[in-house]
C-alpha cells in the first residue's frame, strides 16, 4: 500500500487524461472525480478507474477529446450525446442544464446516450444539494452477456450495478444516497483483486451458478448477484432493469443502440434486446412552497435520525452522505491509500507517458 496527498494525486490523474487526448478542462473534472472518490472512501470508483479507461481509449470505446452536445431538448427534458467521451465530464455537463432548467421550471429531466463510466453517482446528487435542489442519478444497462449481473434466479450477465443516487438539502446537511443494485458494485471486486482479499459471502456466483467469494471467478465469467441475494433478490434485479430502462430514453432516437460502460463505434450496429443510459432528474423545492420551509423540515428529520440511539457496538446512528464526509476529514490529513497492484499499474501508465508519479509513502 502507498498513501498519496489527494493534490499530487489529483494532478498525476489529470496529466494522465492530458497525455491521453483530454482538454485540460476534462482531465481536470475527470481526475477531481475520480479523487473525491477515494478522499470519500469509495476506492473501487478512484484512481483504481485509470488504467481501464486507458485500455478503453487504446481500444477506441473511449475517446477522451470528446466533449457532449444537446441532441434534442424542451423547455424541461433533453438528450444529450457524450459521443463516448469522459461519462463524468458528460454527467456533469447534463446535470447543470438540468438543475439550470428547474431554476427556471421547477423540475428538468436530462437522458445521456453513448456515455463510459460515469463514477460515483453521489458526486452529482452532492452538487445538486450544495445548490439546493432534489437529484435522482442512475445510470444502467440490460441485456444478454451485459455488465457483469446475473439475474434474481439466473445464471449469465444480464445486468450492469445500475446504481441509483438520491440527494436532497438540508440546511447545515444534506442526504446523499448512492448504491449499487447488486449486492456489492464491480468496483469492489478489482479493489478485492487489487488487495488480495475475498469477498463478503453472498455476494457472486461463478460461471457454472455457484456460489464464491474469490474475485477472480468474476473475471473468468461468474457474475455479481442482485441486492438481496438468494432471500431478496427480486428488490435488486427490479431497481436494475428498471434503471436501464429508463436510460434507455436517451436511445430513442439513436440508430446505434449502445451499451453503457462499453461502447461501440457508431458504424456497428447494435445487438437486439439491449437498452441503457444515464438519466438524471433535478428538481427546485421551491417549485411547491417555500424551499427554506423544506430544507429546515430535512434537518430537523435528519438531526432527529441522528439522535437515535445506536445498536449494540455502534458508536453513532450515521445518515446516507455522513460517511463520505467523515471519510473525506480524515483522508485530507492522512493521505488516500493505493493498493500495490493498483500503484504498479500507475507507475507503468506514468513510464509510458513519462509523467512523474505523484508524491507517496509506504503504508
């Protein structure tokens, strides 16, 4: 393990992304992102990404000079074409159209077609509340062989994780939820491989359906399971279909349908029975009364949810948002752990570009 100051981090990432054919303005969102994950707790979404989305550029599914544009709008929905570049620096850039939009109408829906990897959903639901308004993120895939899902009762990849991220403000707080709809997101499993550690149980079958916790079956055609697992696993499997189809509303005009997270050049045309997308809602609280009225009455609900008492061995009832925080505190002073396998990915990336690797020390 080598713990890196998140400003030296953050800078190698982006002369990474610059080396790769990003402009500035991209590699510096994109590596920002990807920092606030691990300063947030959340490594399988941080620096772990950089090498797979080199493979992705090398591969031509990502092309990093891609900026998005506006495919088809209304005064309070659009469709907006990240053309397969950075899905954070696309995300972003339909998130404020969005909350521009509920300034303006009270509410505003945007679906993103041909997007990568997006992130960490709670960085566009964190933003959305620091400016005052409800979010709603999810970004999904479905299909025969897609993602790395299988579904409630099945054997074979149906499903991508299809997260899905709620935030809404406070005054002096806000909730931010963000989770996967498998029982543990495939961030987990290279974080898990990076670090030489199994999974919790339950969590993946192998490719022949049975249970295992070694992550190298994931790799060698097993598949995550829903949320819920065996008892539940319905709960999981219907929040994930769901999410890819109603990405899909960024296909409806598209004569190449494509897969999220593995994109395709726009002349290849796309297998039947898969659908995906980004889709995001931003609403204004004060589209239905007075939104100080409403941010008041979530502290309140949210301090009250604090002054429960804790279970047996808790310290302290915690809100969805307060861990990142609490993670984000302590990593700013004490640096962000990156695993050795991870940090020799890193040094080749930064021997092939020739960049210097960023500041670090042993564990």
């Amino acid at each position: 393990m080598r713990i890196c100051p998140s400003g030296p981090l953050q800078i190698f990432a982006a002369g990474v992304f610059t080396a790769m054919g990003a402009e500035p303005d991209i590699a510096d969102e994109v590596a920002s992102h990807l920092v606030r994950a691990n300063l947030s707790g959340h490594d399988s979404h941080g620096v772990i990404r950089i090498p797979s989305y080199l493979k992705e550029a090398d591969g031509g599914t990502l092309l990093p000079a891609a900026r998005p544009t506006i495919a088809r709008e209304t005064e309070v929905a659009a469709v907006v074409d990240a053309h397969r570049g950075f899905g954070q620096y696309s995300t972003l850039f339909a998130l404020d159209w969005a909350l521009a939009r509920a300034q303006r109408h009270g509410l505003a829906a945007v679906a993103v077609r041909h997007s990568t990897h997006i992130g960490r959903l709670g960085e566009y639901t964190e933003r959305a509340a620091e400016r005052g308004a409800i979010a709603v993120v999810t970004v999904g895939a479905a299909g025969p062989g897609v993602g790395g899902v299988a579904l409630h009762g099945g054997v074979g990849r149906f499903l991508g994780t299809n997260p899905w991220s709620y935030g809404v403000p406070g005054v002096h707080r806000s909730m931010v939820f963000d989770a996967a709809t498998s029982v543990v997101a495939e961030g987990k499993v290279q974080v898990a491989r990076a670090k030489g550690t199994v999974l919790p149980p339950g969590c993946m079958i192998d490719r022949d359906g049975r249970p295992t916790r070694s992550p190298g079956d994931f790799y060698e055609g097993g598949a995550l399971l829903p949320l819920g697992g065996e008892v539940a696993g319905h709960k999981g499997y219907g929040l994930g279909i769901a999410s890819a189809l109603i990405g899909g509303l960024g296909m409806i005009d598209d004569a190449d349908p494509t897969t999220v997270g593995a994109p395709r050049p726009q002349s290849t045309p796309g297998p039947r029975g898969r659908i995906g997308g980004v889709f995001l809602i931003a609403i204004d609280p004060g589209a239905f009364g007075n939104r100080e009225h409403y941010r008041a009455m979530v502290e309140e609900t949210l301090a009250a949810a604090k002054r429960m008492p804790p279970g047996p061995g808790q310290m302290d009832v915690l809100v969805p948002g307060e861990p990142e925080l609490l993670s984000r505190t302590r990593r700013a002073t004490e640096g962000i752990g990156v695993a050795e396998a991870t940090w020799n990915d890193l040094a080749a990336i930064a021997e092939r570009f020739s960049l210097p690797l960023p500041e670090h020390r042993p564990a």
